[in-house]
C-alpha cells in the first residue's frame, strides 16, 4: 500500500490538479471587455471583423504576456464612452486625457501615442485662417478633445462657425463625400488615410496636440493600467520591441503619402524577390540607389511637415509656450511675448527664468524652490500640470495654469512650458464675491433697523454686522458735533480699541485734522473712498494708523437729514481696491435707511403713543430694501444693451399671469419682485460675451448658462419675505426634466419659478435679439401649445395664451 500511496500522490496531483482548476467554474478570470470603434489606423475591425490597428497590437502583446483574456465590444466612440462611464466596458483604448475625462474615468500614465488634428476642406471651399470658418459647416466628432480644443481657438479668435456633431470618424467621411459641410476635423492619421478617396484637401489649421492613453471605468482596474504603464515602458526601452514594430506598421507607413494596403505590401515585396531572382547585380544596386533617394526625400519632406505643423500649432495656441533647456528659454510663441509684454523672442530668451514669478507663491512657498521641485516631478513622470503666480514685464503678478512636458530635442532634454492666464476668471469670482458681500450686508444691516429699540442699540449692531457678519474690518460711525472745534463724536464702533477713536480729535469744517475720509465725507456731504492708503500721499497722516491695524481701502459715508450732513459711516478692508462701483451702490443705499432709521427713531421716542409710527418706519425700510436691489438689478441690465428692459417685462408678464392664476397679493408681489432679478447672476457673464452680436460658442453658452445658479449664490444669504433665491434658481427648471441646472421636474419646481419661466421665455422670443429679429405672437403662442405639459407647465401656459388672445395683453416691445 505505501508504494501505490506514494505513486497516487506524485502522478495525480500535478496531473489531474490543473485539470480540475481548468474545468472549475469561476476559477478562471474573467476575460477584460474592450471597446472599439472604427478609427483606422489606430484602432478599428477589419473586413474580417478582426481587432487591427496599433493599439490593438499594442495591446494583444500586453495580453500576452500577463495572461489576459481580451473581448471586443464594437461601438461607436460616442457610445463607448458612455459604456466605459457606466462600467459596460473595462477598458478603452485611444482616448485623449483631459482633466474633465480624468474626473469620469482612470487613465494609464504613459503616453502611448501623440496626435493632433487638422481641418480638411471641401474643394472649392478657402479655408486660410481661423476667420475663414466664420458662419461655416464643420462636422466634428462628439465629445472629442479635438473639438473642445477647437472652439476655445475659435472663441479667442471671435469666430462662430456651424458645428454638426456626429458618433464616430465614419459619419464624418459621410458628410463629407455628402458635400454636406463645409469642412471636416479628423485627426491626421485617419485624415491623410482617408482624405484622397473623398476629394478633401487638407489646410494649415491645426488643433493642439493630445496624449493618447488607455482608460478604464473610475476605480475599477487601477491594477490593469498599472500593469500596462510597465509593460510600455518595457516596449519603449528597446527598439526591436512590439510598440516599434507597430509604430512602423501602423503609424509611420499611414503618415506617410501614398500609403498602400498591407496586402499591397506582401505583393510588392513578392515582386522584388522575384525582381531580385531575375535582375543582374548592377541592376539591383542602381535599384536600391534609387530606393533609399526616395527614402530620404520622403524623410526629408515628412521631417519639414512635422516642422511646419508644429510652428503652426507653436505660433497659433491661445496659451502660452516657451522652450525651456534647463538653463535659458530657447523659444517662445507670440501668445507668451502678449502674455508677458516681450517686444520678441530675443528679448525673451534674455531674461532670467526667476523674472517670469514673484519671489513667493501664493502658499508662501519660494518660488526657486518650488519651480525647481515641479520641474523634477515632471522629469521623473513625463507631464505635471499645476497653479502658479507669474510676473509680467511691468512687474503685474497673475494666476496661471501651468503645464511642463519634457520632450528629446537634438539630443538632449528640453521642457515644453504651456501657459494659461487665470487672471481674468479669478477677477470675475472676485466682482461676484463683492457683489455677494455687499447685499448680504444691505440686508442683514436692514434687517437690524427693522427690529431696532433704541438708537444706540442699532448703531452698535449695525457696527458689529459690518466687521462680523459681512467680513470688513473696521467700521464705526460718528456725528457731526457744532461746537467751536466742529469735532466728530463717536457713537458707535467694531474692529477698534474701545476709546481709540476719541484720540483723533477730528475736525469736519477744516484744520489740522480735516483731511481725514470721515471729516472729508461730512463736509461734502458725499461718499469718500481711498483704494490704496499706503500708496496716496493725501493720507499720509493715516499710514501709521494703517499699518498699525492692517487696514488697506476705506470708505467713509455720510448720514444726511434734509441734505444736510449730520454724522458719517466709515468702514475698512484689509484688502486695497475692495469698494468697487456696485458697492459703492449698495453702500449709499445703507446709509440713506441708516439716517431714515435713525431719524424714525427719534420720532418715535419724542411720540411714543404712536404704534403707527414704528410699522411705518418698518414698511418703509423693507420697501427701501426691495428698491434697492431693483435698481441694481436695472444697473446689470445696463451692461447688455440687447436685452435692455428684459427683467422688468418679464416682471410684468409674471404679474399678470399670477393674477390670471388667482395668486394673492402677498404671493403676486413675490413672483415681481423675484421676475425683476431673476437674470442677477449675469454679473459673473464677461460684459463682452452679453453683448455680443453674434451667436455664442459652446463654451460661452455653458458661461451664460450658470447664471441661475450664480444669482441663487448671491441672494441666498439675503432676508426677504419670500424665497427668492430658489425662485431664480429654478426659473430655467422644465415640467419634463430637461432644464438646468438640476434637472427638476413638475412639482420639485415652486409655481412662481414656473411663471417665470415662462415670462421669460416668450418676452425673449417676442423681443429682438442681435443674432435674429424678434420671432412674432405667432411663433411665440405655438412654442407655448407645443411645450404645455411637457416643458411648461399647463395652468400657466393656459394663462398667459387667455392674456394675448383674449385679453389683448400688450408687452411693450
């Protein structure tokens, strides 16, 4: 028995183990699903519905040697995004990083190929610069990095073309063999493949270069694009890997003119065996003179190509680029030079690397230090990309964007710098913070005179609510006395030492101490306002004070009765410039119901058996509230001139169709009041974009889109009777879920977004526009029929269509 014992275990364990592991269901892995979609060359099926192309060489030697088991999901590269979003695919190959795909799904980290895209044009179609696609049919494949990449050219260019947006490369050669466009993106490996059996002529406008990677689904398969990155970087190492061969096969015969079908190919190099069998020596070695000529010629042409493409791309990117060897700038495109204020590349190429950024970032991290750390970084990782403060010539600091990509040159490495200014839309989330600030302030110091007892009690609070609530420093209010040294006695202050303010002995009517903003503002009765005390020598006398307690900008306001100055709000920022012209607005507005405050006070105080007096004196402040921010809203309007009188129409449209509803006044008054701000959040839209005359960009669209949400931001702090900030948020919102921003749908939206929504909608069509003429009642009431119940709700589309046709409402346009 030991002997056979013994015999089972050495024989049947090796043998029949693995056989039972093979056959054992779920002890197999998975096979790994991948997309693909008909991009020749670098991925797509062939005419035997056989995964080809470069990444699907690329990615069957990887398979191969960790054991993988690959299935193909043919899909078009709309839909294959989809399908890796919702985890229907593991994987995805070529597909351009971007830091928005980058949030939906996972890339590897090594590039595996680099591409960029040009414009083709239909013959008989000139297409010499970016302003010749102005008004134009372009077809371009949906959702690509090449297309978004092209309308931020556009955009920055002014040019508004027409885009047709398709699912996959194939669509877009059939509207181009359709004649049906103008012009067709395509990337310029499939472009060059594919361009001469459609007749299309390729242009010099090129679309920036793109990584190319692998993706997978988000958190799914971290090991798989590790195991990739090793592999690729592997390939890379040696040059007679499989990533070469297919670089050869795939991309340089497809890049190059005149490119043949692989079995082409075969039967060429069957000829020259036989070619080689039958011709004499001297034939052959006159044959491959003349073969490797035309190598160099077409090396030659294809280096000057490359070059040509990436001056083109160099010189017409809204970014800046510099070239950077480690040591001195070798190179700069000219949107750098406008960024930086060069007079040209040599003078560029001068400076110093350290003048290009202040000498600490904004952490407070120096800047030598950090810049040398983030250039190691992206030596060590191929690419890094982060936020950085630069310095222009004149010595202006800004946020940037920052981009480093090591690239061979010659050689050796240099490193290319791309540069995105952020200035402008950091200045924009600046105004709408202030904005933001200044009618928080408005109401909460409003709110405080409502509910005020006392005098001294309301000049305290409002004080505190200055510097406490609404992030100012220092605020304080003093009256204007009319003894012999006309001096200003404090009442109230926050922010300050208690009894600081009596040592500065000021003087309203003139003296040594008569310059003061606060003196300044009684004596002129109107506001005064320093951005930057350190930098004006009229204050001079207030430096030392300034520095003491950090302050930068003031304003001081004064308190008039009959026109007459009695007293004056001063307040304080740690910031210079922090009192911009629409505060300034709102802070007159302030202290114009702080002195009707105060005035209704003392009425009440020398007639205290008036009870009518003090709900009076609490109308009157919530009605000065609600016109005041009415006339800033009238103030935003200002800014666009095409819609000029939008807010207030749609207002009184809103109103009548509230009152066709049967809504009670209380409810009436909030729908006008929430219709006269509903487009408050446009003060974050750049005044250039509104008007435009022209139609807007994708990108520009999306901006202008964000307004609803920016309004509910700035009013959502604010006291009102009625929920106004949701209003607007809503007032985009659609009965069947296709509004924005949060896809609300029928009773999720309040009824009073619902009737200003659809104010809004038929003020717009029956006003002009700078982009079209005004639509007529017609078109209007048909839109109305055709979205009732669907995009608007139906009780109120019935209203407002018994207003016009049966009751003969007039807009006013």
């Amino acid at each position: 028995m030991h002997w056979s014992q013994t015999l089972i275990r050495k024989f049947t364990v090796p043998v029949l183990l693995p056989l039972l592991l093979a056959f054992t269901p779920g002890l197999q892995a998975e096979p790994l699903r991948i997309g693909i979609y008909q991009n020749p060359p670098k991925i797509f099926l062939d005419q035997q519905q056989q995964p080809s192309g470069f990444f699907p060489a690329i990615l069957e030697e990887i398979a191969a040697n960790k054991g993988w088991q690959l299935n193909y999901h043919p899909c078009q590269w709309d839909a294959c995004l989809e399908m890796l979003a919702a985890g229907e695919i593991d994987l995805l190959p070529d597909v351009a990083w971007s830091a928005e795909r980058a949030k939906r799904f996972d890339f590897n980290s090594e590039v595996v190929l680099y591409n960029w895209s040009t414009l083709y044009r239909r013959g008989g179609i000139e297409l010499e610069s970016l302003a010749d696609l102005d008004g134009r049919l372009v077809a371009v494949l949906r959702g690509s990095i090449q297309y978004q990449q092209l309308v931020k050219q556009l955009a920055a260019e002014g040019v508004a073309p027409h885009f047709i947006e398709v699912g996959s490369p194939a669509q877009l050669l059939e509207l181009a063999a359709e004649g049906e466009v103008d012009a067709v993106l395509l990337n310029r490996l499939y472009g060059q493949q594919e361009r001469r059996t459609l007749g299309l002529r390729p242009t010099h406008l090129i679309v920036e270069q793109s990584h190319l990677h692998f993706a997978a689904t988000a958190e799914r398969h971290s090991e798989i694009l590790t195991a990739i990155d090793q592999q690729l970087v592997q390939f890379k190492g040696d040059r007679r890997s499989s990533y070469y061969r297919a670089m050869t096969e795939w991309i340089e015969n497809a890049s190059s003119p005149g490119h043949s079908p692989a079995w082409l190919s075969w039967l060429l190099q069957g000829l020259i065996v036989l070619a080689i069998v039958l011709l004499t020596a001297t034939w052959l070695q006159r044959k491959q003179l003349r073969h490797r000529k035309s190598e160099l010629i077409h090396s030659r042409r294809a280096i000057q190509q490359g070059e040509q493409l990436y001056r083109t791309l160099f010189q017409h990117t809204a970014d800046a680029i510099l070239l950077y060897d480690g040591d001195r700038f070798e190179d700069c495109n000219q949107a750098a030079l406008s960024m930086f204020g060069y007079p040209d590349p040599q003078a560029f190429a001068a400076i110093e690397r350290d003048a290009l950024f202040p000498s600490h970032q904004a952490d407070g991290t120096p800047s030598i230090k950090a810049a040398d750390q983030r250039l190691a970084q992206a030596m060590a990782s191929g690419f890094e990309r982060f936020e950085w403060l630069h310095r222009r010539a004149g010595g202006e600091v800004f946020p940037t964007e920052t981009t480093l990509i090591p690239m061979k040159l010659d050689g050796h490495t240099i490193v290319q710098v791309s540069i995105r200014d952020l200035s402008q839309q950091q200045a924009h989330e600046t105004q709408l913070e202030h904005l933001s600030r200044s009618l928080y302030t408005l109401s909460q110091v409003n709110h405080a005179m409502i509910h005020a007892q006392s005098e001294e009690q309301l000049l305290v609070r409002i004080c505190r609510l200055i510097t406490e609530d609404c992030g100012y420093q220092i605020a304080w209010i003093g009256y204007a006395q009319r003894d012999q040294q006309y001096s200003i006695l404090p009442q109230a202050q926050a922010g300050l030492p208690m009894g600081y303010l009596d040592t500065l002995s000021l003087n309203w009517r003139g003296g040594e101490h008569s310059t003061h903003p606060s003196a300044l503002a009684i004596r002129h009765g109107s506001e005064v306002v320093v951005n930057d005390i350190q930098h004006q020598p009229r204050y001079a006398a207030l430096h030392h004070e300034a520095r003491h307690f950090g302050y930068r900008s003031c304003i001081a306001l004064p308190l008039q009765r009959d026109q007459q100055a009695f007293g004056v709000l001063t307040i304080y920022s740690q910031h210079p410039h922090d009192f911009g012209p629409d505060e300034i607005v709102l802070l007159r507005q302030l202290v114009d119901d702080l002195a009707f405050a105060i005035k209704a006070l003392r009425q009440q105080g020398e007639y205290p058996d008036l009870a009518q007096t003090h709900e009076d004196y609490q109308h009157q402040l919530q009605q000065a509230m609600l016109q005041t921010i009415q006339s800033f809203a009238v103030m935003l309007e200002m800014r666009d001139p095409y819609t000029a009188g939008h807010q207030r129409r749609s207002a009184e449209l809103a109103v009548a169709i509230a009152r066709e509803l049967g809504m009670d006044e209380q409810r009436i008054d909030g729908v006008h009041f929430a219709s006269m701000l509903h487009d408050i959040g446009n003060i974050q839209v750049p005044a250039e974009i509104l008007i435009r005359p022209g139609r807007l960009s994708d990108a520009e669209t999306k901006l202008m889109r964000n307004h609803a949400e920016a309004g509910y931001t700035i009013l959502q702090d604010i006291h009102f009777p009625w929920p106004v900030a949701e209003f607007i948020y809503c007032h985009h919102e659609r009965q069947d879920g296709s509004g924005y921003p949060r896809g609300l749908r029928d009773e999720q939206i309040p009824l009073e977004a619902r009737i200003i929504g659809v104010a809004d909608v038929v003020e717009a069509m029956l006003s002009h526009r700078p982009y079209r003429s005004a639509l007529g009642l017609e078109t209007t009431m048909k839109e109305l029929r055709e979205g009732r119940g669907t995009r608007y709700d139906p009780e109120v589309v019935d209203a407002c269509i018994r207003l016009f046709e049966e009751k003969d409402y007039n807009l006013g346009v």
